[in-house]
C-alpha cells in the first residue's frame, strides 16, 4: 500500500453524478433503426384501471354493515381488535386534528406523546418481542367462526406469518385506515405504519427492462401482497431491475427469482417477462424439451484454424434450497456441501479437486488465474443489487477435474454453474463430456436424496429468467478476420439465431478479429437442438469466410425458426 | 387506549366511500421489503450452520459478534421486521482494512438500539472511547456557548462547515424502509423545509426531477450528492430504489443545506467561504431548531434519547451526529513528524478536500472532530476552532524556520 487510508471512512466521496457511467457498455454506430411498438396488444382505449378501488353507483349503503360488534361477537372481550373497542358513534363531538375536524376518540385525534417519553414505550414493546417466540400465531386464528366477515380475515390473516389487518372506519365523517399488529400492539407501544400499493410502486418512468414494461401498478398491487413460502417477496425479486434503469440499446431483464416458487407465487409478472425474453414462449400453454443425448450431435468437429475454443455452459440448483438472492448462509453452505459431497464421487478422466474461495492458499489462487479459472466477487449493479454477493466469499468454491476440461462454479450466480471446455474445435467432444458429466452429478445428488429444480413448463429452474429452460450457452472461440468486416456480419449472426460477445465474455470488446459466437436461444429449444444450431451456424460461417478469402461472394442464410 | 401511538397515513384516505370493496381494502406483509425478512424461516437452521465467517473480518461488529451473542439475538426483531441480520449484512459483506477499522453495522430504525443492545452497546463503547450503556450524551445546540471561532486566518483558512445528520421519528431508516416510507419522509421534510423563512428561505430540487440546468449549477456549488459507491453503504441496502425520493433542498444564500434520503433522513450542512466558524454554527444551531420547531409542529420529532442523543443510521454518528470542519492550507505542518500525534492530542481528525477516502490536494486538508457521542455539539465545534487555530500558528511558525515542540498541545 503506498498511502495509508484515512482513519474513520463514511460516504462523503466527490460524486461524478453528471459524469456518464456505462460500466463497459458504449453505445456504437447503429445499422438499422429498429422501430418496436411499446406494447403490441395495447389500444388507445385500454388504460391502466386500479383495482383498488371499484366505480359503484346506487345508493350508499346502511353505515350499520360496518358495525365490527356482531361479528367480533363471540370473542373474549380482551382479545377484541382495536376496532371493537373504540366505541365509534356518529354523534361524537368533532375535535381538530392534522385533517380537519374528526371525531373525538377516534384514531388521528389521539393526543400526541411527548419527544422524550416514547423510549419508555419502546422499552415496553421490546421486552415483549423478547419474550415472543416467532412465528406468532394469534388465537383467534385457530378458532375462527362461521361469520362471512370472520372469514374474511381468518383467510387473509393465516395467508402470512405477521399479523396485520388494514381496515377502514366507515362510520359516517372520515375514513381513515390504520394498522393493527396483535402481537405488538400494547399500551403505549408504536404501531407501525404501513402504505397503500400505490405509495410504494416504483418509479418507472425512466425505465429500459423487461420487469418495467411488465410491471403495471394493477399487477404490482396484486402481487406485493404475496411471499412465497421462505418469505421472498416482490420488491425483492424486482430491487435489481428498480435500481438498474437499463441501457437504452440493451434491455436486460430486470428481475430475479429467489427460489423455485418464485416463478408460481410472481408467475403474473414473470410470464411475461419470460414471454418477452424468450420470444414468445408461453409458460401457460407451452412445454420445453430437455435432450442431453450427446449422441445426436453431428458434424461437431470444427476446422480448427479458425475455432481456437470450444465451450458448453449451464446452471443447475438444487431443489429445496433457496436461490443466491435470497439464500441465509446456512442454505449457501448446504448447496456447496451437498454439490462438493456429489463431486467428490465423480472417476476416470471426471474426477477432480474443490477449491473453497475461503480456503483457498495463494498458490491454488494463482494457478487458478492463470488456467482462467477463478471467478470473483460480482461487480455489476445488476448482481449485487439482488442481494447474491452477500456473504462473500462463504460458501464459493471452483471444482475442477484433474485435466481441467470440466468446471464447477459454486454458489456464484446460480447454485452451480457446469462448464465444459477445450481448446480446438472438438465440439462434440466437449457436449459429450458436458452431458455425461451433468447425468452422473444428477445421479450422484439422487443417491443422496436431492434432485435439481426442473419443471415441464420452464426446464431447469435458475436464478434469472433469461437462464431458463437449458440455462445453456454453448460457444466458440473463432477467427474470422473477413467475414467480421462484411456489413452483412449482424444479419447473418441473427438469421443464424447466434450472438457474438467479445472475447472476455459478454460485455467486453472482441480482440482482433477473434469473437465469442454462442446460441442465442435458451428456452423452448432442447440442449441437443442449441448445440446443433451452434455447430451448424459456426460452420457456416466457417464456409463464408473461407469464401470470402477465395474472393467469392456470400450469401445470407434464411432465418431460422426461433 | 389513551396511550396508543398511532401514525395514519394520509394516502389511505380515499376521496370518496364509493365501494364496500375498499372495506378491507388490502392486508399487506407488516415487514419492510428489503432484508432478510424470512427470519423465522432461517431458525429452521441450527446457529452454527447460520453463524458468519468472521475470521478474516476487522471491524467493530465482528469483535463483538461472538457465536453465542448471534445465538441469543438472532430470534429477534423490532416492530417493523429488522433483523440481526440485516444489522449485521454490511460488516459480513466487507471485511475491513488493516489500517481502518469500521463499525459494520447499521441501525434500521430507533428500536434497533434497544433490541440489539447486547450487541450495540460494546460498539457503541468501542468506538466512541467507552461510552457506557449507563452515560448520558449532553445536547448543547446554543450558538452563543461558542468562544471565539470568528477570527481563523482566511489566508490559510479556506472555508468552514458544520454538518450533521437527523432522524424522523416513527419511521424507519434508510437501511430498511421501503418506496412508501422513504416517500413519505421525504414529503414531510419538503413541507418542513418550505415553511423556512428570512435567511433560510429556499427552494427543494428532488434528485429524479433535476433539470440539466439545475445539476450544473448544484454541481458548481458543490452541493450535489450522488448515489453512493462505498460498498460499506451498499451492503447495508441504502441505495435501494436511487434515486426516489432523494433530493436536496438549500437556501436562496447557498449557506445552509439540506440532504434528503441519502445515508440518513436529513443531512444538515451550514457553510461557508472562510474561517467565520463563529457564523456557520450560529446559522447551523438556528437553521436546525428552526426545522425541529416545524417537523414538531406537524407532530413528528427527531429521533432522540439521553443516552444515544440523536439517532442515526451508523452507530458512528450517534450523539451530536456532528461533523465540524475546515479546508486548511497546512503544506508545512502536515509532512512535521508529529502532525498525526497533534491532530490526536487535539482529538481532530484529517481527510483530503474530497472527503472521506480521498487524498489532500496541495497541502490544503479537511480538519473536522473525531468525536461524536458523549460531548456536546459546542464541545466539539470548540475543539475544532481551538485546535485549528493553534495549527495555524504552527504552520506560521514552521515558514518561519522555527521549532514547534513547546506548541504541542497535551491529550485533550
């Protein structure tokens, strides 16, 4: 270190809040201008409706249905809610309050403690919740009558571990809503406050990413009211896609999944999303083909003066565990021990060694660099802001075998990552070991009893939605020094259903003329049909710069199917 | 009945009763969104296996955080579904530095401190020099205690300023609160701040509002704040949500400012060019009772106890919250052999003149206290005028050719 760091450090660093960011990505010279219609199916006439609240007209009702009395009837008078006990009448006296005129005893008119007593309360409150042993349930909800009202709220009630109930006062001047928390309500104790969906829905406007577009206040009003069974909520799932605007010529996903849930529990918002990105693919009507039959692969083999790499990529997760967003650390070091106890029965040329990012001694780190190995700590906004570097670096780990040609990344982006990589052009050697790998690392974690997350509708379950279905980018290392330069490179890469990146993976420039070309495509197309698609695009653009260097001109292939 | 502390939220009022469907209109999870809130889920876990790895770790929370303290308050949670966990999550995140120790953990709302006061409390102690669970914090916010203060050298004295942070009382903090909260904070600060009048008369620019015209000049000004880069803030969830319900709010004079939502509620700044400290603590002490009159007005306190003083978010800034500096032109002084000795003696601390984690730029340096909690807001503005006074002279000494030894200031 050659300056010593400040004693004490806080927040306040000089911003360059004006200076513009793009974290690797700059916009460049665009081919075409690509005009895409915001919402296909919308008209003019369909607008955002609230389902808040419904337009009725007719008389107003007898104020006398909101009397709580008859159906808190049968309850001990000590565990009545706040809404029983507050004696409320229309012919109160009116006192002013923050609103205007309220009735007397009624909930704003309370009078106000001073600043210095609310410690005292506070203290009552704490001493309770030491003593409350979680989950709270409150007895009334295991003995709820037959009262359609009484249903109402038992039904709402047992949906979530806390108990709240957001009610109104109808009766008669002002409505105003409140809070009532059983198990913290208590004499002086603060009761929370708690907002409507429309205070908390995000601020959109300046938006770019698939849960955006989607994510209209109706469907977030719906859904925030949701967790699923671990207690992975909505604004979780979306915090990365609320706090990443997006890019105006990239549009990322947006949101995340914190378990397999996830995708039942949010499946409003997520079917789309996934629609979206995956060209259409309808989670509700369609189902995915998984094929991990190596065998069915043909002309695998490249023309090695130009592939200088081959390489089949894809994720897997553990069932029952939950996803890196939202995993405690206990469940983090149970994929890894789980993972490396299925590893470590691995033989011949699959067997290998794990290396722990925490345990890990310098010279294990270094060679691992050098091999272009190791991966480190998430640095993009778009990870770390759903919360899957936490914890870093407990429960990391690189395993790789002996002969360093199959690679597992643990606990990274996904519960495991699965890499299978060669130098050359032998592509179906690396999907064949790719596949053989994966089924006796599956069979190895069902001698154990666990299974991977996988379902007809979507495929293998991963943490981001555009990883669904095979979860599989199977690529290349290729050298096309004429075909790059051609204007027509894009559109045959796009017919051909392939990306290009650079070549440190995506997001980085290509060096020389040597690009990363992989499958775009990752749902609805089984793995066997990607790497075909991968094999036969490389080779055709194999044969174009081949053409290309005999001077002969090339065509552009028709579109494939998506 | 009496004695039920309530907050109603405005936005639930509809403007009409038009349905019998908006009776129960929606039960929402009484838990913030962000964090750990599946808590009860995670005791399904034994201790050990939920335990973090904290052997490679240097900051305060991880000294304190013994397995059995993690056991004992790892069942908890306050009113409004902080965790120990989530007080912890930026100290596991980011392990620290040799040479800086950091607190490493937050607060998620004023109850944080009293739940988790078996773990607070050795923090707390450690470093605010053994401040201990039974001390009393003095508030002393009268201007006019301050003896001299007015008479820095401008030439080597470029400008004075006096900043603290302040907390809503009733809601949560930054680290935990959700859009709905952060919003509604900031909706009661602006009305606050636009009943300021006289020399605090001024205007609210919200960071997602900003016109190009505007963020240049506050640039100019040097009054902008951005979205926090520090992992230290980031692993706490801070910067959740950037940049809603963020913006700052300043008077027509340019002296007194105001930080909405950025690492606290309110982040209060009086300053100005030159070494009138005298007068920026005078406008800050006025400014700030001038708010704290009007937020209690409208029924909403500063969080505030006779134990922690006030509260914010990081245990590092509870008590007066106060930062008090001056950008002073020390080239000689600071390369003397015993500059970091007299600077502790005079119990200052130095930063460069881009704030924290950056370095000086041609000898000028930021020279603020280093206490915060268990002396008052006077004590440590005094301190810092005192103590930059006697610097100065130092530093003219030292153009001199003279020794300094007889200057040097014994512990304070």
């Amino acid at each position: 270190m050659s300056v010593v760091p400040p004693v004490l450090s806080c927040t306040e660093t000089e911003q360059k809040w004006h200076k513009p960011r793009t974290m690797g990505v700059k916009p460049g010279p665009v081919d075409a201008m690509v005009v895409v219609k915001p919402k296909p199916d919308a008209t003019p006439a369909s607008g955002i409706r609230s389902t808040l609240y419904k337009g009725y007209s007719g008389e107003l009702l007898d104020p006398s249905t909101l009397n709580p009395l008859p159906a808190y009837a049968d309850m001990e008078p000590d565990s009545l809610p706040l809404i029983c006990r507050m004696n409320i009448t229309s012919d109160k006296p009116l006192v002013d309050s923050i609103f205007g005129k309220i009735q007397t005893g009624s909930l704003p008119g309370q009078p106000k403690e001073s600043t210095g007593s609310a410690i005292q309360y506070l203290g009552t409150a704490t001493r309770r919740l030491a003593s409350a042993r979680l989950p709270f349930i409150h007895p009334y909800l295991l003995n709820c009558g037959n009262k359609t009202m009484a249903n109402n709220f038992a039904r709402i009630l047992s949906s979530k571990r806390n108990v709240g109930i957001l009610s109104l006062i109808g009766a008669g001047s002002l409505t105003a809503g409140f809070l009532l928390n059983h198990e913290h309500v208590t004499a002086g104790a603060q009761v929370r406050r708690v907002y409507p969906a429309s205070a908390e829905y995000p601020d959109l406007r300046k938006h770019n990413n698939c849960m955006a577009s989607h994510l209209t206040p109706a469907i977030y009003a719906k859904l925030v009211e949701k967790a699923t069974p671990n207690g992975y909520s909505l604004d979780q799932a979306i915090q990365t896609g609320v706090d990443n605007p997006g890019h105006p010529f990239i549009k990322t996903v947006g949101m995340v999944a914190g378990d397999e849930e996830s995708y039942e529990v949010f499946a409003e918002l997520l079917d789309p999303v996934i629609k979206e990105r995956h060209n259409g693919y309808d989670p509700q009507t369609m189902t995915h083909p998984t094929d991990l039959d190596s065998s069915k692969l043909t002309s695998g083999n490249f023309d090695e003066r130009y592939v200088l790499s081959s390489r089949v990529r894809t994720g897997r997760s553990i069932r029952g565990l939950s996803l890196p967003p939202a995993c405690t650390r206990a469940e983090r070091r149970e994929v890894e021990r789980v993972v490396v106890d299925a590893l470590a029965g691995l033989k011949g040329d699959l067997a290998g060694t794990y290396y722990s990012l925490t345990h890990m001694t310098d010279q294990e780190q270094q060679q691992l660099i050098d091999d272009h190995f190791l991966f480190d700590k998430p640095v993009s906004p778009l990870l770390t802001c759903s919360g899957m570097a936490r914890d870093w670096p407990d429960a990391r780990g690189i395993w790789h075998n002996n002969t360093k040609t199959f690679l597992i990344w643990i606990n990274e982006e996904d519960h495991t990552r699965v890499i299978s990589m060669e130098k050359g052009g032998n592509m179906k050697r690396v999907f064949d070991r790719f596949c053989t790998g994966l089924k006796e690392v599956e069979r190895l974690i069902q001698e154990k009893g666990w299974e991977f997350m996988w379902n007809e509708r979507l495929g293998y379950i991963l943490t981001c939605p555009s990883n669904l279905g095979t979860g599989l980018r199977a690529g290349v290392h290729v050298n096309l020094p004429k075909l790059s330069k051609d204007p027509r490179f894009t559109k045959i890469l796009d017919n051909l259903r392939l990306q290009k990146r650079g070549t440190g993976g995506v997001d980085t420039a290509a060096v020389g003329s040597t690009f990363d070309i992989s499958n775009l495509d990752r749902l609805g197309q089984s793995e066997v049909q990607l790497v075909q698609t991968v094999v036969d695009g490389v080779n055709y653009l194999i044969d174009c710069e081949k053409k290309l260097e005999k001077g002969q001109d090339i065509k552009i292939p028709p579109p494939l199917k998506k | 009945m009496g004695s039920q502390w309530l907050r109603v939220c405005p936005d639930l009022i509809p403007r009409t009763v038009t349905s019998f469907s908006c009776l129960v209109c929606s039960v929402r999870n009484a838990i913030m969104p962000f964090g750990n809130t599946h808590n009860n889920f995670k005791l399904n876990f034994k201790v050990e296996e939920e335990y973090p790895d904290l052997t490679k770790h240097n900051n305060h929370m991880a000294k304190v955080l013994t397995k059995d303290m993690y056991a004992k308050l790892r069942d908890k949670q306050t009113s409004s579904g902080f965790t120990v966990d989530d007080v912890i999550q930026t100290g596991v995140d980011n392990p620290g530095h040799p040479f800086i120790m950091t607190v490493g953990c937050v607060a998620g709302d004023e109850e944080s401190y009293e739940v988790f006061k078996d773990l607070l409390d050795p923090i707390i102690s450690d470093r605010h020099s053994g401040y201990k669970p039974t001390d009393k914090h003095k508030t002393d916010l009268n201007f006019e205690n301050l003896k001299g203060g007015d008479d820095l050298d401008p030439s080597y004295v470029l400008s004075s300023r006096v900043r603290t942070g302040r907390s809503i009382k009733g809601y949560t903090l930054p680290p935990h609160n959700s859009r709905g909260e952060r919003r509604a904070v900031e909706r009661l600060s602006v009305e606050a701040l636009n009943t300021l009048d006289g020399e605090f008369k001024g205007k609210y620019y919200p960071l997602n509002k900003m016109s190009d015209a505007e963020q240049e000049q506050l640039i100019a000004d040097h009054f902008l704040f951005d979205k926090p880069v520090s992992p230290l803030l980031l692993g706490a969830g801070m910067a959740r949500d950037w940049p809603d319900a963020r913006g700052i709010w300043h008077n027509d004079a340019k002296s007194f400012l105001v930080w909405v939502n950025e690492e606290d509620h309110l982040r209060v700044i009086s300053m100005e060019k030159g070494g009138n400290m005298k007068e920026v603590f005078r406008r800050f002490c006025v400014g700030l009772k001038r708010i704290e009159e009007t937020f209690k007005k409208h029924n909403h306190g500063f969080m505030w106890n006779e134990h922690l003083g006030y509260v914010l978010t990081c245990p590092s800034n509870l008590g007066t919250g106060l930062r008090g500096g001056v950008h002073v032109k020390l080239p000689k002084l600071s390369t003397h052999a015993k500059f970091e000795e007299i600077l502790t003696r005079l119990r200052l601390q130095k930063r460069g003149t881009g704030g924290v984690d950056t370095a000086s730029v041609g000898g000028v340096f930021d020279i603020s206290n280093a206490d915060r909690l268990g002396s008052s807001e006077v004590d440590q503005v005094q301190m810092v005028v005192d103590g930059v006074k006697l610097m100065v002279e130092m530093e003219k000494k030292l153009e001199k050719g003279e020794a300094i030894d007889s200057m040097i200031p014994a512990q304070k």
